[in-house]
C-alpha cells in the first residue's frame, strides 16, 4: 500500500514530487506575519509529512499574535524565531517518516493538535492534551512532545510534519474546508463525554455561539442531550445554531438567561458549557446548573472572576476546564460529521488563498460580513471571499 496512490486524487508535490522549499509564513513582532521560503520539514519516527490543503483560523491564533501566549517555542514567547502559527489544517499525506504504516501517501487526512510525550502521568492516563512535558521538545529537554502551531510549527504553510497520532481519516466526500473543523467538533465532543460523562436525555445549555459553542450544540444534540439550549446575542449566530440542533435559543440582550434556563428545564441544567467565559456568564452558569450537575469551562478567561464558590459545595456540582480536544474525540466527532448527523460546515463562512493569510485574520477578528470561520486553503485558483452557495 504504501506510495500507493489513487489515479483520482490531487498527486502535485506528494511522494517523489515533494519539493525541498516550501512558502510558510512566519511570525516576528507582535502582528507581524512575513511569507517566506522554508526547508520543507522532514518527518521522523511515527511522524508523517502532511501536504496541507486548507487550515482553518482559530481565535486562539489571533490571541498568539498578539500576545504570543498560548504559544510557547523553545520554552519561551514564540516572536522572531522563525515559527509558523496555525493549527487547525487538513491536507494530503505526502510522505512517511521511517518505519510508519499506519498511513500512505495520498491519504486525505485531518489533525488534531497535540501528540503528549507518552511516558508522563497525564500521557500514561490518555490526557495526553494535559501532558506534563507541553513544550519539551528541544536540545537535552526533547521529550518529543508536539503541539503543532503552538509549541512546533503549524499550519500555515504549504507542508507540516505531524505524529501519526494526531491523524484522522476524511473520508472523500467531505470537503476540505469541512474537515478543518473537525478538531472544534472534537474539542467540544472531548468536554461533552470524555470528561462530563453526557448521556442521552440530560439537559444542555451552551452560553456562546463561537466555533466550539455552536459545535458543542450539534454535538450535544447528536448524543440525544434534550433540550439543548443557546445562549448568544448575535441573532446571525443564533440562527445557525438553531440550525444545529438548539430546541431554545435564548438572546441574553433581553431575556432573564437564568429564570428562563430553569423554566425550560424545571429545576436547571444538567450541563453548562461556558464558551464566554465572562464574570457575568460563570455566574450564569453556576446560577443555572441544578444540583449535581456540572459546568465545562471551554474559554480562556484573561482576568480572575468573581462568582459564588459556595454555590457549588452547597450543590454538589461540578466545574471543570477544557484547553482543546482530547482523548481521540476528535475521531468520534468525525464519525458523526462523516454519518451526516450535523452540518459543521455551516459555521465554515469564508475561504482566502495563503497568500492572503493577512485577509483571512483580518476577516476572522473583526467579523467581517458575519464571518465566524474563516478557511485559508493552498489549492491553486482559490477566489478569496464568501463561502459559494
Ligand atoms: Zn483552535
Ligand atoms: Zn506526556
């Protein structure tokens, strides 16, 4: 099987045409992003090389941008050392590191994030997302972990090197802008079950309509959650995520979010995803979720907040955080998205070539022309703009 490739698929710069150079943007400054030549990479050990195809922009990029952290390269801020940021990329395998089978050149395939050291507590435990080595991965302090586009390099660049771990299958009738996606529907998959333990039947209130809220209603509602409930005020947002399965969608602008949680749900929520992650939305939270139930934090909150801790003794609930996918979701959350059973690929907004990196952020920070996610793809030909159809 291996190098062996179907006649039907897209062969430029694959196996024996992989070039030795290849166009990466690389961060310097703060905001200053610079397209520039790179050697390609070369993939070792259970590594594979992966053509990239398309890469979605996360918000989490814009955040590295501008403050460089979460990024962390060579154990320090990510400015001026030739690293290229993006991590949510799918793309064509273009190569084999030594002794890898598992994959061959040609597969479509897709990425998660993270590929842990193996051998730390957290790794032994399959939390390989809360690996105790992130970011050894240099000189004497090489534990081979990876976060690819935020402690290696990522993915906005024509090739990266990924482990065989982080790798999931797309199938051929899913488009490569969909398949980008698949890593948020993962994230939220992970927060859903892995660590909350959702089983059919159990309420769900989502409070923001981002990338991950609105997929964490899709998947909530494809795991049977009933009733599923948004919490958003951007009626654009809201739409879709009706569109994804919310039975309620509750505009917070002007409505009581907590008296009308617990009228829906008679005595509140069983789960609470928090995608906000304001004061005001973790005192939501806490306010709705009944007793016994438990609150996922999935944002990154930049500031202490203050909110009624005694709440939670009182009501035995649980509080937990998420910084991404974990504990191979992001495969199940593919087999969803591969049976049909959502559409992710309605929060998929826009598409700009490479080239036009600079376009795309500026889309997906400013929210031009309601732009939720914004896909950069290096197919030759791409018109940038707003999704076709
Ligand atoms: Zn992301
Ligand atoms: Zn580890």
């Amino acid at each position: 099987m291996t190098g062996d490739v179907s006649g039907k698929k897209d062969l430029h710069g694959i196996g024996a045409a992989v070039p030795d150079k290849m166009r990466a943007w690389v961060l310097g400054d703060p905001e200053e992003l610079t397209l520039v030549d790179k050697p390609v990479p070369v993939p070792g050990r259970a590594e594979v090389l992966v053509r990239i195809d398309a890469v979605a922009i996360c918000a989490t990029d814009l955040e590295i941008l501008t403050y460089g952290t979460p990024a962390m390269i060579e154990g320090g801020p990510p400015f001026n050392k030739n690293y290229t940021p993006g991590h949510e990329y799918m793309g064509t395998v273009a190569a084999l590191g030594p002794g890898v089978d598992e994959f061959a050149v040609g597969d479509r395939v897709t990425v998660e994030i993270h590929a842990g050291c193996g051998q730390c507590k957290r790794c032994r435990m399959g939390m390989y997302t809360s690996c105790h080595n992130y970011g050894l991965n240099y000189g004497a302090q090489d534990k081979g972990h990876r976060a690819n586009g935020f402690t290696t390099d990522g993915g906005f660049a024509e090739y990266a090197v990924n482990n065989i771990n982080t790798l999931i299958r797309v199938p051929d009738a899913m488009s490569d802008e969909e398949a980008t996606l698949v890593v948020t529907a993962g994230t939220s998959m992970y927060g859903l079950t892995e660590l909350g333990g959702l089983v059919a039947g159990e309420s769900v209130v989502v409070i923001g309509p981002g990338p991950i809220g609105l997929l964490a209603v899709a998947v909530a509602k494809a795991l049977g959650a009933a009733p599923v409930i948004l919490v958003g005020t951007r009626e654009s947002r809201n739409a879709i995520g009706r569109e994804l399965g919310a039975d309620h969608v509750i505009d917070a602008r002007n409505e009581d979010v907590v008296a009308r949680v617990k009228e829906l749900t008679g005595k509140g929520a069983d789960y609470v995803v928090d995608c906000a992650g304001s004061e005001a939305t973790v005192n939501q939270a806490v306010a709705m979720t009944n007793r016994g139930g438990k609150i996922c934090l999935a944002a990154f909150p930049k500031n202490a907040v203050s909110f009624n801790l005694g709440a939670l003794a009182v009501n035995n609930i649980y509080l937990y955080g998420i910084r991404g996918e974990g504990r191979s979701a992001t495969h199940r959350a593919m087999a969803f998205m591969e049976a049909g059973r959502f559409d992710a690929s309605l929060i998929h907004t826009h598409t700009f070539p490479l080239d036009d990196l600079p376009t795309a952020l500026r889309y997906a920070r400013e929210r031009i022309d309601d732009a939720i996610k914004v896909v950069v793809s290096t197919r030759p030909g791409v018109p940038g703009g707003a999704k076709a159809g």
